[in-house]
C-alpha cells in the first residue's frame, strides 16, 4: 500500500478524505501517481487554482518522496565527476546544479539536481528511480574507497515554495536576506520556532519556471515548518494551496523542462525505441565533453559529430483536443505528407488556453514549425518551437520581489 508524505495531510483540502479513503475511491495513474512508493495526487481538490496559485501569488508542493542520495568523503567529488556529464568537484559550495548521467550508448540514465554543501558533502536527487547499485558498482569499477552513499529518501523532507510571492512568505517565516538568494544559490536557515539546532536548506530552486524555492529539513522539523508557515500566511492574508502532478505538469511544459521516464526511455519506464541522449533532449549544455571519462561519453563524442536523430520541441496545439502520448506528429514537407515525430507528454496550460508539451521531432524535420496529430480521426493541428513557451523576468531578477 502506498504511504502518505511527510506534508500530505498538511496540503490536503479534501474535507472528510484522509489519505486511505483518498486511495479507496481514486484510481492509480487516473487520480494520481505512485512516487518512490508515496501518494502523489494530481490535485488537492482544484487544479486550476493550484497553478494560478503559483503563477499569480504563491503554492506549496511536498517534494519529501523524492530520491536523495548523500555522498559524503574525500572521494565524493571525483566519483559524482566519472558519474556525470559535467563535471561538479571544482563548483562553489553551496550551490544547486542540474546534472545527468548516462548509459554507455550515450542515452539518459537520468537526470537529477545535486547540492553541493561542501567540497567533500553533496545531496544527489534523482527523483524516482533507485540508483543504488549501479553507484556502488560505479565506484568499485573505479576503486573508490573514500566514499559514502546513503538513501536519504525516507529522513528528509522537503517543500517548494513557489510563485510571485514565494520569497515575501518566506521573509514573513523569518529567512532574513532570501530574497537575496541567486538561482540554484543554497543558503543555511533555522527555524525561530524550532529548538536549538533547528537548521534547514533552502535553494533558489523550483520546477515551475517561475519564482521560487526548496526548503529541505529533516523530518522531524516538519510539523515546526508547518506552524511557522501558517502563522505567515495568516499575517499575510492570502491563500497558500498545496499543488499536485497536474499543476505541476503545466508549468514544467510551458518552461519546456524534461522529465525521465516521459520524455525518454529510463529502466524503470522501458520502452524501446524511445531512447534519448541528452543532445537530442536539449540539454546538450549539461554535457562537457572534454571533462572527466564518463559513462556514455565515447558515444555522445560521436553523435556530436555526426548528429543525434532527434530534437526535442515544445509544442502548442491550435484547436481543441488532446493527443496521446506517442501519437505520431506530421507535417507536409516538399508538398507530402511525412511523419516528423511524436508526442512525448502533454498537459493543459490554463496561461495559454491550448493543450502545450514536449514532442521528439526527426533531426531531419527539425526546421518544422508547423505539423499536426490524428486525434479521433480529425486532424488538429499544433505549433512547434524551441525553448519555453512561457518566460518570467521574477524567475532569474534578484533580489526577487518582496510584497508588502
């Protein structure tokens, strides 16, 4: 049976619906998602108003399910720079950085974000998937001692606090200076209503596109979190909602973000012919291919010489309708119909009023913008283009806006 998360019954708006009932009347993959064996519901009872939440005033999402390793030692640096494609041991402490590792054809194992606290402490989330043995062997195919890995998934805990006015609530929680804060910047805070010792983790970091932050702590600080968070929404007279996957899912696809496991093939999601590098997921800019001898990089040294099959696009659909994941994308190309593509994922964007998402285009196609899906026999068509569909200035400004 699958578990509660440390804030679900904190976020949860279903008067009367605890999270057994919740599971007993809701069906997986419908409703919502198993999450490293917690409950992640598509919404808390409104998915509309979570999402303008966060992209008009301020929302909360519990990200203690996700997968977090900690490595710690001398060797910590050396091991996560053969593990992934750019190298991170000569990063500045206390910074967050996106990275990735591969398999040895080049293809994604997966992607992550990495805290670096110090040159010998990092924390490694790669939110679902269960690295664990292939780190282990990783590090005795390299003779690694000085080095320890350990699953932090079930100690720690962790928000985001994203929106407009993500740093206000978290100036009214007493996090003096954050609005200070550069993205992926990492800051030690305590808590003023916790005990001595009552230290947390806050980054500039998000998944929204948008203004925000990550708040990690271990777990038993939650319940101070919580009263120290609603003690600074109450001061500040506005409603602070805990989103789902839905809201979630629009606003990654409107800043054109990717997720493993939906955007390409993983082990825990397997499906052939789905397979994709980083160069064809558009995060060739986390790839250093002069750095360190990773894994896979031999074969993305070629495919950036010859090419990659794929290019990722966002895509925006022109009338009514919703595509399947997989559903084949054409375009007409030298006066005949050909099938560019398909579709990778999609959700409904309420900013943009159309169904937007990421769809994997044929290199050779790549100069298409306009194409089409068969939904139901009807063709609908849609916009291609490269980058986020969605920008905010508040998302990199700094200092970030504080709202009286």
């Amino acid at each position: 049976m699958l578990k509660e998360s440390v804030f679900y019954k904190f976020l949860n708006r279903r008067d009367g619906v605890d999270v057994n009932e919740y599971l007993r009347i809701s069906q997986e993959d419908v409703d919502y998602i198993n999450w490293n064996q917690f409950v992640l519901p598509n919404d808390y009872g409104d998915a509309e108003l979570e999402y303008r939440a966060i992209r008009h005033s301020c929302a909360l999402f519990d990200v203690s399910p996700m997968r977090k390793y900690q490595l710690r030692g001398s060797d910590a640096g050396k091991f996560l720079d053969h593990l992934l494609t750019r190298p991170v041991s000569d990063v500045a402490a206390m910074q967050g950085i996106y990275v990735a590792f591969c398999n040895a054809d080049g293809s994604l194992k997966d992607d992550a974000i990495l805290y670096k606290h110090a040159k010998d402490d990092y924390l490694l989330m790669p939110s679902d998937i269960d690295h664990s043995a292939y780190f282990e062997a990783l590090r005795s195919g390299l003779g690694i001692e000085e080095l320890s890995i350990i699953d932090s998934t079930d100690s720690l805990a962790g928000m985001a606090i994203q929106g407009p006015m993500s740093a206000t609530v978290l100036k009214h929680m007493g996090f003096d200076g954050i609005e200070l804060l550069k993205p992926f910047q990492v800051r030690d805070y305590s808590l003023k209503n916790g005990a001595v010792g009552s230290s947390l983790r806050i980054a500039r970091m998000g998944f929204t596109a948008d203004l925000g932050y990550e708040c990690w702590m271990k777990k038993g600080l939650s319940k101070n979190f919580e009263q120290s968070l609603t003690a600074a929404n109450r001061g500040m007279k506005i409603s602070l909602p805990g989103y789902g996957l839905t809201a979630l899912e629009a606003c990654r696809l409107e800043g054109g973000f990717i997720v493993a496991g939906w955007d390409c093939s993983t082990e825990a999601e397997p499906m052939r012919g789905f397979e994709r590098s980083p160069f064809e997921l558009g995060l060739g800019w986390l790839v250093d291919l002069n750095a360190a001898k990773f894994t896979g990089r031999d074969a993305l040294i070629i495919e950036q010489m010859h090419g990659g099959r794929f290019v990722r696009r966002s895509f925006k659909m022109c009338s009514e309708g919703r595509p399947d994941d997989g559903a084949d994308i054409w375009a007409e190309i030298d006066g005949e119909d050909r099938q560019i593509g398909s579709v990778n994922c999609s959700s409904w964007s309420w900013n943009l009023g159309t169904r937007i998402g990421n769809a994997s285009i044929i290199r050779e196609f790549r100069a298409a913008r306009r194409a089409w899906v068969v939904v139901d026999c009807d063709r609908l068509e849609m916009d291609l283009s490269r980058g986020p569909l969605i920008s905010f200035e508040r998302h990199r400004q700094v200092p970030a806006e504080i709202f009286e």
